[in-house]
C-alpha cells in the first residue's frame, strides 16, 4: 500500500521571507488534503541558521485550520523544551 505524504521542515536558505516560505505551505497542505494525500508530517529541530521548523505545533495548527480532515503528524518533538501540561 503506498501512502502519500508531505513533509515540512520549512527550511530556507538566508534571505528567503519567511512569511511566504510559511504562507506557501499552508497553501500546499490545503492543495495535499484537495488531492488526495494521506499526510502531514512535521518534525522539531533547532540550533541551526536555515530556519529548521522550531514550532511545528503552531504550524500543525495553522495546517488544520486550513484542511478539514488530513491528518497531521509531528514526527519530532523536543519534549524538555515545552510544558508537559500544555503537550
């Protein structure tokens, strides 16, 4: 059985706006949940200078406020950086 999946680190090299780079995904997560994908998948890293997606649940939220019914998952999550009662 194949799946099809997007993935988003939502990386960029410098110089890219982020806003578009932010704004692109959520666009393409509607356009995935139109076209049949089974998917979004978003994972947490930090440290690094290309924007490596340091909130994905804030992007997971922004994505389901866009689709009805796709699923979303984080695939990784710094669990030490957030509240646990808030996760």
């Amino acid at each position: 059985m194949a799946l099809f999946i997007a993935r988003y680190d939502l990386r960029a090299p410098a110089g890219t706006d982020r806003g578009e780079l932010y704004r692109t995904a959520l666009d393409q997560a509607a356009w995935c949940e139109a076209h049949g994908f089974d998917m979004l998948v978003l994972s947490e890293h930090h440290g690094v200078d290309d924007g490596y997606l340091p909130s994905p649940i804030t992007v997971a939220a922004a994505m389901a406020a866009r689709t009805s019914a796709i699923p979303i998952m984080i695939s990784a999550l710094l669990v030490p950086l957030h509240d646990p009662i808030r996760l």
